[in-house]
C-alpha cells in the first residue's frame, strides 16, 4: 500500500487512465494535501508545466484547495501521491473541473457541497470556474467521467455498488 492511513472506496479508474494534465492536477492535490501550499508549490509547478497547464492555474488551484482548510469543511479522501489508485473523491475533483469546463457548475458545485460550508462552496466554485478558464485557454480540456453516479445519499447503495453495477 501506499502509506495513506484510511483505505476509504476507490473510483473505478486509476492514474494509468487519466490524460496527463488530469494526472498532473491530481499529483498536484495529493502533494498540496500532504505539505500544504509552500512545501507542495514547487513540485506543482513542475508537475504542471510538464503537463502543459500554464502557471497562471496555481493560483486558483490554490484557492480551491485552501477552501478545504476553513472551519466546517470535510476534508475529502485523498491518497498519497505515489498510489495509482483513485479515491472517489478525487474523481469527483477532477469530475467538478471537467463540469465546469463543459459548462455544468451546477454538478460542480453538488460535487463539492458534501466536503464544504455555503460561504466556502461559492469561493471553491469561483475558484473551478476561473481554472477551467485558464485550461480551456491552454486548450486542456478535461474528460467527463460522472463521477456523480458514485456518489449516493445515505440511505442508497453503496458506492461499491454503484461502481460495480457500472461494470
């Protein structure tokens, strides 16, 4: 294993299935969650630049990001950066950019409203919507994987479930 101390439920994909700005995105919010903003930026930067995100998206990754850390907000699961296998939350991460590219900040911003309070969601969607700009300036666009179908109420099937159904 890769060291991340809760198991939590897998997405159906792994980081072998990701396009390379998506994996890049996803390296760079395992890295910021394990050292924060200053230990994680240098190695974003790079990990970005390789991927063709230009670096004017640090800044509202980092807003984004920084949503997670005020007062009321779940943190959602994330793994460890070397682990190739994908949390269901961060599938709807990178799921919630794909949305906003494609014009859907209302899926977004349900996607998000698990993990953060009111005041936090409005600046996490502005955030999304500002980074999916600067993608779709670079020509990055992200794949709709729908992650929503994974996510249930409470009372529903399990994720499990849901994603092996999908199979």
């Amino acid at each position: 294993m890769c060291g991340t101390v809760e198991e939590g439920r897998y997405s159906p994909w792994t980081v072998a299935d990701l396009t390379t700005a998506e994996r890049a995105l996803l390296t760079g919010v395992r890295q910021w969650f394990r050292a924060g903003t200053a230990g994680a930026m240098a190695s974003m930067r790079i990990g970005l630049n390789v991927a063709g995100v230009p670096n004017t998206a640090l800044l509202p990754l980092f807003a984004l990001l920084g949503t997670f850390a005020v007062a009321g907000a779940r943190r959602p699961e994330i793994r460890c950066p070397a682990c190739s296998r994908i949390s269901i939350d961060e599938a709807a991460l990178l799921d919630s950019l794909a949305a906003v590219q494609s014009g859907d900040a209302e899926m977004a911003a349900q996607l998000f409203d698990r993990w953060l309070p009111p005041v936090a969601l409005l600046m996490a969607t502005d955030a999304m919507v500002e980074l999916g700009g600067i993608l779709d300036g670079a020509r990055i666009f992200l794949p709709r994987r729908r992650v929503a179908r994974l996510v249930t109420p409470a009372n529903g099937p399990t994720m499990g479930d849901m994603a092996m159904a999908a199979e």
